[in-house]
C-alpha cells in the first residue's frame, strides 16, 4: 500500500479510500450510497449537537492544547457573544468594537458539568491518569481488508483500550426489531462491534501475528485480549456515571461473523463492482431525492421498503 497513514491524515478521504474503520463500516451499514458520496467528496455531514459536545468532551481529556483548538475552531457553536463599543464614532475616528464572550449554549455549560462529574469520581479519575497515550491510531486487517482505528486512550503496559462517552442516559434502553428484545445503549450503538474490532487489531500489533492468526486464537479460546472500558457520563441534568467493561469472547465472535458476512457486499461496493442502494430515508438520500412515481401508502411501512440502486451521480 503506498499510502502511509499518519496522525494529520487519519481523518482524510484518502484514508478512507484505503481503509475500513468502524465509523465507515457503520455508514455503509446505513446508507451505501451516502458511505460512497462521501468517499468521493459529494457529501460531507454537517457536525449536530450531540457530536460537537461529544467532542468537546473528548477534546478535554486529551490534552489542554487538543480542547483549545477544539474550542477555536468551534466558536460560534460553542460561545455566546455580544459586540460591545470600545469608541464611539466621531467626525474623524470610525465606531470601533470588541466580540465580548458572555457565556456557553446550555448543551456546552452540560457539557462542563459532565467533565467536573468525570473528574470529581475517584475511580474514573484513576483511569485518566494512568500513563498512556491519548488518540493512538493503529492498523491491521479484518478478514483480509485493511482497516484502521483511533483509541481515545491506549495504556500499553495493562493493555487497556479507554473509551469515552457521553450518552443520553446510561441506564436507558432500546426496541431492537433484529434481537426482538430490549438492550442496552452499548448493544444498540454498535460498541460491542467496535470492541471486537479494536482489540483483534490490537492484538496484531502486541503480538506481531496475522488476523487469522488472533481469530483462530479467540476462537479457541487462547487469546490474551486487551481490557476495553468505556468511561460513561450522561448528557442528564444531574450527570450519571458508570465505567463499563465490555470484553466478552462469544460476543466479540458473533460481532466478527456479521463483519465477515457484511464485508463481501461493502467491499464489491467501495471498489465498484456494484453500484450502491439508496436507504432512501438518510439526509444524503433526502438532499439528493427525486420523485418518479406516486406510490400507495403501505410503501411507508418498514417491511414493504425498497432499497434502490444509486442513479444520481453516476
């Protein structure tokens, strides 16, 4: 592979192009032909809410220097300001006037309190300092296809993957229609599938072996894998906390076979052997939709959707 991965690039088209991670992976499993505009440049998300708190939140526990620069390049989002007159106008001298901050948007001040929650309990604290690297990329392969992924904190010598998050509500749970049964945040986000991921990547680099190599091993029973912990706090008016250890062999291997199955399909895609479907219901199939026909109303029913072929920029 001639392109080199490197901490200014991670988040490039040009990574994307030449890597999985699990944030692409998903998108795919979401909308193909929104994963597709995006890898060419046709599309690109606007930042919501939730994601520029998370990563505000992020940003603080990285280091001083990453949550300055988050908060610079952010300002508008994250700052109430008012222009005060510094010089009023006179006959010789123009009006002249100062941006003034005068405070946070409410999502932002929540998001302060969720850092103080963090740092005011003990055990999550002892997490965050604990010698490590912060944002450490590695590489490996998954079943064969090149991917990539970002740890928010990686401590080598326990080897523990640390991972930060905010969420609505920690103890909230959600219909899944695939299960048939309630679950929880973590099931139903895909962190169990990113743990998978993750570690079995990991474990190429500690211990300098292949994918199949590792799988086989976990498969077996055999592998040493990495501690995976998420840090916890919820975006509640009174924050909620919770440090949540996901490693579970059986279901880092049943997230690996439905990655086994899905990469077929997503890779005869990502390489244009096939043209992708529209979802028809994401902001990238809505931006770009056309109406052909009038259809009956059951078409609005899950079970009677279509997933179409991508005809628009092509």
């Amino acid at each position: 592979m001639s392109f080199i991965l490197t901490d200014d690039n991670y988040y490039s088209r040009e990574a994307d192009i030449n890597y999985l991670s699990c944030s692409q992976y998903q998108t795919f499993g979401e909308c193909e032909a929104k994963a597709m505009a995006k890898l060419q440049g046709r599309w690109t998300d606007e930042p919501k809410e939730a994601f520029l708190v998370g990563n505000y939140f992020h940003s603080y526990f990285e280091s001083p220097e990453a949550h300055d620069k988050f908060c610079d390049e952010n300002f508008e989002h994250i700052f109430k300001t008012k222009e005060e007159v510094v010089q009023k106008a006179t006959k010789t001298q123009p009006k002249i006037t100062r941006t003034v901050v005068t405070g946070k948007y409410a999502p932002f001040e929540k998001a302060d309190k969720m850092i103080e929650t963090v740092e005011n309990e003990e055990l999550m604290k002892r997490f965050i300092d604990m010698g490590g690297q912060n944002e450490l990329f590695m590489t490996g392969t998954i079943f064969g296809v090149p991917w990539r992924m970002k740890m928010d904190k990686y401590i080598h010598d326990k080897r523990f993957i640390v991972d930060y998050k905010t969420v609505a509500k920690i103890w909230e749970t959600s219909y899944d229609p695939v299960k048939g049964e309630r679950v929880s945040f973590v099931e139903s986000y895909g962190y169990l599938f990113r743990a998978a991921i993750y570690s079995l990547i990991e474990c190429q680099n500690e211990y300098g072996i292949t994918f199949d190599e590792a799988y086989k091993k976990l498969c077996d029973g055999e592998l040493k894998l990495p501690d995976f912990f998420l840090l916890c706090v919820s975006k509640q008016d009174v924050p909620d906390k919770e440090i949540i250890r996901l490693n579970h062999r059986q279901a880092y291997i049943g997230e690996l076979e439905n990655v086994k199955k899905n990469l077929i399909e997503i890779m005869k895609v990502k390489s244009g052997v096939r043209k992708p479907k529209r979802c028809g219901t994401c902001d990238y199939c809505r931006s770009t939709k056309k109406l052909k026909e009038i259809k009956p109303y059951y078409i609005l029913k899950p079970e009677f959707r279509e997933q179409r072929e991508e005809d628009y920029a092509f």
